[in-house]
C-alpha cells in the first residue's frame, strides 16, 4: 500500500504568538487564573508508550496515566489556590477493554477523584447508547455542558448547556459544543433518541445573550469539533463574544493557542500524555494577558498519587486476567498516529484478508490506540488491552464484491474527508485504511479528481 501524501497528525507544534504578560503577585485589582484542560483520555488510566517526533525522528516515551495526572493537577491547584479550574473537551471513556466491557462504568471511580470543573461529553459519548451516555456524564462529579444535544422526541437539552464560575470578582462563562456530525460518524442506532443541531446563527445569538445577560469578562467555548472546525468557528460570527475555543478531537498537540479572528484555539492532545495549561491574568475584567503550554504528564515527574491508584486497580480487577492476556509478540513498534498508513492499521487490515482471503481490506481511521514498543531488544507482548485499544467495538468483519467504478468514487469521499480545504467537509478520523490496494493521490487537487492512481492485483 503506498500514496503520495504523508501527514503526522496528532503531534503537530502548530506555532501562534501568545500575548503572555509576566507573572507575580497579585495585586488588589489582578487576577490570574489558570485553565487545565485534558481532551480525548479514550479510557487510558494507566502510563502508557506515546509517539514523539525529535529532530525529525520518531522517539517512543512512557507517558500519562491518571494517578500521575492527578498529582499534576493538585500540584498546580496549589500553586493557584481558588483560581485554578480543570476542563475536559470530551472522549473520556471510550477506547479501551476495560470501558468497554464494562460499558464506562470502570471509569466513574477514578475520573471522580480528579474533580472536574467543567466537563462536555464527545463524539463517542452515544457509544454505550442514550441512557448510559447520560448516567456516566452524570456521575463523574461535576455538572457536564453541551448546548446542542437534544432528546429527540421532545427536543429539550439533554444537558446544562452553560456554565459560568466567578473567581474573586471575574465571570468565566463555558459553553460546551459536540460534533453535529455524530449520528453519522458512529453506528446511527448508538445516537437513537439524540438530535444534534448545528453550528449556526441561533447558536451565535445564544452566545451573545449569555455574554451579555450575565456580563460575563472571559468566555470559552468547549468544543468536541476537531481542530479544523473549531478554527473555522473562531473565525466565524458565532465567535465575536467568545475569546477561547478549547478544542478536541483530533487529539492535535496545539503549543501556543491559534489566534484567529475572534478567539484563540487550542487543542491537549490526547490519551492524557498532555495537560493543557492557560493562564490568564485579568485586570478590570479584561484580560490583559495570557500564557499556554503543554504539561508533559511524565511519570517519572509526577509520582503517582496513591488514592488514584488504588482506584485503578480496583476499577480493573474484574476484568484484568482477561484484559492481561497475552496474544502474541512484536518485534518491531506498532502505532498509529500518521494521517495516511500506520503499522498499527498495516496489521489490522493485513489479517482481515488473511482470515477472509478477500483481495483488499478496509478499516477506519481511527485516532486512538496506544503504541506498543519493544524494549531492551526485546519482542513486546501484545495483550487483549492491546487489541481493545486499538478496535474498541466489538462489530462484524463484513466480505462482500464491490465495482472498481464505485470504490474509485468511495475512496475519492475518502480523501476529501481527510484533506479538504473547507473545514465543513472534513469529517471523522484519519484516511480510511487498507490493504491490497495501491493509491496514489494529491490533496491539492479538485474534490472528485485527486487519486491520480488506483490498483488492486496491479
């Protein structure tokens, strides 16, 4: 399988200045107040490999894990006492054996005793269907936001759909955002009784009301979008009040936020291997500066808080001799994290054609999935957690005969999915993937015309 474009996504610098103001003590009429924001844990507690690009090279380092996360974010709530708020964009527990068989509930524990703030459920919240969906975003300690999620049949909010906390004087006003997309990005049936409306003009109005009526001095959005959405969002009208757009998704390592025409974008990465940090320094009610960066959740940093641990364990004993079992070994690093072709998806869909011995395999682009990586030259294990992680739904592997004809014009959907130059159109996770074809296209090209090559058998 080969193509013409190849793309890193997830581990983007993407550089923006930041107006950042120098630190200290606080005066009489100056308040600081620090964000922390987590996006896209996919139900990784414990530390993990993750995927580094250092000098044009891919380098692997053990990061996240909750109990570490959870001394991080006590370290940095007592260095701002008070004024100190922990957000999350979405995607928390979904990704991984143990939510999945236990549909979320092996999360609840531990992801309580982080103490949210604010909390807006993502495009894989439906996963477990309307009902688990609203009991697990109710029972993780803090009231969840999102504006655009309906019950169906009566159209009322599912949800709070805003939020506002008042630190010593200044209102911080949040509204949460999920992908209208998500009925068609997941199976339909997991959005059954849920309507998604849209980003549109009644949404900017409801913006400039709330701003307005509560008068509030910094307003975010929390959105579940992607970043290219949440880009276009922050240049867009339904922005013009809105001075943060903390995103998710696409589990892109933002460094500096993105200034664009209203707000600033930014985006932690995922799997909880990042801790976003914004710190805002708020003089009269206007901010008069801010500064951004990415924590590095390494463990060796940030010992493991004990409690949180124990909560690990006790969330995994029911299904860890399942989950633990070893499937087999790799001698060579398994990830995914590039936006065309992975050796995480080369294996995947290299055994669906040799347990079907069908001529090409497809998967989807999925963004999540954790690397295993050999150590000390040694094969690593790759255990049944492995393998929940990398395809967390348990769905039928389907065979069936296609046309050259229509898989030329499905695959053609697929690229502009993947590379479109309009936000609106860029839609799920990376590229499909595949096996036994060989693609050559390119991105720059017009909608409909960008494969330039297309084989199967040659």
């Amino acid at each position: 399988m080969s193509a013409a474009a190849l793309a890193l996504g997830g581990v983007a610098n993407a550089a923006s200045a930041s107006d950042a103001e120098p630190t200290g003590a606080q005066s009489e009429d100056t308040v600081e107040v620090t964000i922390l924001q987590l996006a896209d844990l996919h139900g990784q507690m414990d530390p993990h490999q993750d995927l580094f690009l250092e000098d044009g090279e891919i380098v692997f380092r053990e990061r996240g894990g909750l109990a570490h996360i959870k001394t991080l974010v006590e370290q940095e709530r007592a260095a701002n006492p008070g004024r100190t708020l922990l957000i999350d964009a979405g995607d928390l527990y979904q990704g991984d054996g143990y939510s999945a068989m236990s549909k979320g509930e092996a999360l609840i524990g531990p992801l309580r005793h982080l103490k949210y703030d604010v909390i807006v459920p993502g495009n894989w919240a439906v996963v477990y269907g309307k009902d688990q969906m609203i009991r697990l975003e109710n029972n993780l300690g803090t009231t969840p936001i999102v504006e655009n999620i309906y019950h169906a049949d009566t159209f009322e909010p599912i949800y709070e759909q805003t939020m506002i906390r008042e630190i010593e004087g200044v209102k911080l006003g949040f509204l949460g955002l999920d992908d209208p997309d998500v009925p068609r990005r997941q199976n339909p049936a997991m959005s059954d009784g849920l309507v998604f409306s849209e980003v549109d003009g009644r949404l900017k109005n409801k913006i400039d009301e709330f701003v307005v009526a509560n008068d509030i001095d910094v307003m975010f959005l929390i959105t579940h979008l992607g970043v290219f959405k949440q880009i276009a969002i922050a240049d867009s009208p339904v922005s013009e009040h809105v001075d943060y757009v903390l995103g998710s998704d696409t589990h892109e390592r933002i460094r500096q936020p993105l200034q664009r025409r209203h707000a600033k974008v930014t985006e932690p990465g995922a799997f909880g291997t990042f801790v976003g940090k914004l710190t805002l320094t708020i003089r009269d009610g206007e901010v008069v500066g801010d500064s951004y960066e990415l924590l590095d959740v390494d463990p060796d940093k940030y010992p493991a808080d004990p409690q949180m641990a124990a909560l690990i364990e006790q969330a995994k004993a029911p299904h860890r001799e399942e989950l633990e079992r070893v499937m087999g070994y790799t001698s060579t690093p398994i990830y995914r994290y590039l936006t065309v072709e992975t050796p995480m998806d080369h294996m995947i869909t290299d055994a669906f054609r040799w347990k079907t011995g069908t001529q090409i395999a497809l998967s989807n682009g999925f963004r999540y999935g954790n690397p295993v990586v050999p150590q000390n030259d040694r094969p690593a294990p790759i255990t049944m957690a492995n393998l929940w992680n990398w395809m967390p739904l348990n769905t039928k592997l389907k065979t069936g005969k296609v046309k050259g004809e229509v898989l030329h014009q499905w695959l053609e959907n697929e690229v502009n999915n993947a590379f479109s130059p309009k936000p609106a159109e860029r839609f799920g996770g990376y590229l499909v993937r595949f096996s036994g074809i060989r693609m050559r296209f390119e991105p720059s090209l017009p909608k409909g015309q960008r494969i330039t090559e297309l084989l199967v058998d040659g």
